[in-house]
C-alpha cells in the first residue's frame, strides 16, 4: 500500500518539473488552479492534500484533453454519492485503491468510468519493514540522473533537478448537500509489489504486499491523463507494477507525522549502534534539498538530531540509492551501492 509520501519542491518548480508536450508537440508547463493551497511536505499523509495533474478538460469542456493542469487535492477520494455532510464520516478507507477491484468497487466505479483520471506526484512515498527490533522506515523513488542539478537557473527551458514519482490515481468532486465548495479529493492506485519493493516487506505477515502504481514516463502519463483519447479500458492496462525504482533506509523520525524536515528522508547507514547519525550522502541529500526547493519547510543542518535506532543490526538493502544519488550529485564519498537486478 502507499501511506505516507513526500512532496518538498516549491509551487514554482514543481510546475517546472512537469513539463511536457501536448498533442501538437509544443512544450509547455501546467497551470496551477489554486496554487496558494498547495504546501511542501516532507512526510505527507492520507486526509493531507497534495500536487496532482490532471486533464484541464474535467474544468473546461472545450480544453483540449491533452493539456495539463496541476491542483492541490485532499488525499482519500469521497465519491460524489455520499450523502453525509462530513466526510470524515465516511465508514472506509479510500486513501488507497486496489487494481483488481476499482472497476468493481462503487466508490471508484463510477469516477473511473467518467475518466476522472489523475496523476498523483511525489519526490517518493515511505515503506515499512517490520524487524524484530521495531519497524525500519524506507524512502522509494525514481533513479535520478547524473546530470540532475541542485541550484536550476532562471530560463532554463527544461528541468534537470529532482524526478517527480508519478502515481496514477482516481479523483472525485463532492459537494455538500446543504451547498458550499465543492471538494477535490483522490485514492492512490495499488498493485502487486514488484521484487524490490517485496523484499521491504519480505518480513511481515503480509502475504500480497502491494505498491502504488506508477506510471513511468511521459507517454504513459499522456495516455493515463488523457481520457477523451483513451478509454478506461484502455487506459487499465497501463496499471502495472515497475522495478525502476531505488530505495534507501530513512530514520525513524519520519515514523511521526508531525516531524516535517528534510531529515525525513534522508538517507542513514543501518548498523549495530545504538545511535545512528546522517550518513554523509544524507548531509549531501539535504544541502540539495535546502538550496533547491523554495517554498519548502526548512531547518538549519547544525540542528540534525542524533537518532536512536530501533531496529538490530541487519544486513544492509542490496539495492539502496547511495551510489545513485553520489553520481547524481557529483560528489565523492560513500561506495556507490549497485542496483539490484530484477
């Protein structure tokens, strides 16, 4: 399942870094409808509210249905049926949706069916593996490039910082029966873990873990995005699980909803002490984060705090994003970490 996420880029440069072209291959960047409601997070959860793109037809119905538009949605779809005036009454969990049965099930049937199709984005999403010694948290993202920058400069025509995931997901309209604003609201798709992600889980009770579904490039996001081109039908089959995905181990810290810092998914190193401190790939990680994302909560690096570990000593991930995130970076340090074949 997918249950916690970040999303730190500042309103400005996520618009940026969902760039794309649209049918007559012009290459443009989303509007923002409400960009004052979006806030950067580090460790976002379900009931939050969050970056998703979408077809700017739902809004406009003469809008070409190729171009995009980015809103800030509240994650945990409340289908346009329900009757109660609360949504927070509502009896069932829709942060997440399930791939087998979102064509069967009425609180996702019918939104999917009228093509209210969304692009969920994140820098990543969080993961639990259950130890004997507590619960280790990992942060689950796209590789990044070598030549990803931090600092991007005024005109750039193409972004080269920080690879948005991009989750598809289902999105939904409500309005109150008594009136008033109408609320946006989303679930993140799930399907069968893909073997990096399983091995995360590979110590819990969970017989068929799952991950969210992600859509892994432009042309998949077009044809998700797009459901006057696309039909449902159609567009299902792009619900797939990926391997092309890299993991690291994060602190505990992110483990409370409330700690809102770049700490949250900074890489550590797993060991046998007690007290577990930034790596110096994290110190890196977090210069980055600090230097490139506007807009974002902030907090100086002579406050890292000294985490404790909850967890015994293992052996470290086979697949961990070190290495990645040195080349990304330009930097010499830690041992590049390989990545784990399929």
């Amino acid at each position: 399942m997918c249950g916690r996420t970040a999303c730190s880029l500042g309103a400005d440069n996520l618009r940026r870094a969902c760039a794309y072209r649209d049918r007559r291959g012009r290459r443009r960047q989303p509007e923002w409808i409400d960009a004052e409601r979006y806030q950067p997070s580090y460790n976002k959860g379900p009931q939050s509210r969050g970056p998703v793109l979408l077809s700017r037809r739902h809004l406009h119905q003469d809008a070409d249905s190729s171009e995009r538009v980015l809103m800030d949605m509240r994650w945990g779809l409340v289908p346009s049926w329900f009757k109660k005036d609360d949504p927070s009454k509502m009896q069932f969990n829709t942060s997440n949706c399930r791939s087998d049965t979102m064509l069967k099930k009425s609180s996702y049937k019918g939104a999917l069916l009228k093509g209210k199709r969304c692009v969920v984005l994140a820098d990543g999403f969080y993961e639990w593996q259950q130890n004997s010694g507590g619960k280790q948290p990992y942060f689950i993202y796209f590789p990044q490039t070598k030549d990803a920058v931090a600092e991007e400069k005024e005109g750039d025509e193409e972004w080269k910082g920080w690879r948005l995931l991009t989750m598809a997901g289902i999105f939904d309209c409500w309005e109150p029966p008594a009136g008033g604003e109408t609320l946006y609201t989303y679930t993140i798709i799930t399907v069968d873990a893909s073997k990096d992600v399983s091995f995360i889980h590979h110590r819990q009770t969970v017989l068929f873990p799952r991950m969210p579904a992600i859509l892994d490039g432009d042309e998949a996001i077009s044809k998700w995005l797009d459901f006057a081109e696309v039909p449902t039908q159609e567009a299902v089959k792009l619900i797939q699980p990926t391997e092309n995905i890299v993991f690291h181990p994060v602190s505990t810290f992110v483990n409370n909803i409330r700690n809102n810092t770049p700490e949250c998914l900074a890489a550590i190193e797993l060991g046998a002490k007690t007290e577990v401190k930034a790596t110096p790939t994290s110190k890196v990680m977090l210069g980055w984060l600090k230097n490139s994302q506007e807009g974002s909560p902030q907090k100086k690096e002579n406050d890292l705090p000294r985490w404790t570990s909850q967890f015994i000593h293992n052996p470290s991930p086979k697949k961990t994003s070190a290495g990645i995130l040195q080349q990304w970076l330009g930097k010499e340090g830690e041992p590049a970490a390989k990545k784990r074949k399929a």
